[in-house]
C-alpha cells in the first residue's frame, strides 16, 4: 500500500504520482493503468476519488478514457 500525505488533496496526490510514472515510461503510450478498484486499493482510497484523479490526467492530456478504461 502507498501512504499518501498532508495537505496536498489525496486525488491530487494520485494524479501526481499517476503523472509521474507515465512520464517516466511506466505506462507507455497506448498502455492501460491499472484499473480504479485496483487504484482504490493501492492508494488507500474510494473509487470517486481515483476517478478525480484521472479526471485530472484526462484534463491534461494525459490518460483517454475508453469504454470505461483509462489509457
């Protein structure tokens, strides 16, 4: 589990780490994040506020959403 930290918003904190790991190649261009029940677990936190993570990274440019799938 990944231990997040105050006072920076916990979604933001995601995103921030999600933000991270794509720009490092973690996630390739075209690869899948793990999947929100997967993010919720992982980061400690509800879905909703995964889904305001990737709300984020997809306002960036980041991530697409397709059929329910971040990319």
């Amino acid at each position: 589990m990944i231990t997040l930290q105050a006072p920076h918003a916990r979604y933001r904190q995601v995103a921030d780490a999600l933000r991270n790991a794509i720009k490092r190649g973690d996630y390739p261009p075209g690869s899948a994040l793990p999947s929100q029940p997967d993010l919720a677990r992982q980061y400690n936190l509800n879905q909703t506020s995964i889904n305001r993570a990737i709300a984020l990274l997809r306002a960036e440019g980041l991530v697409r959403v397709e059929h329910g799938r971040a990319q």
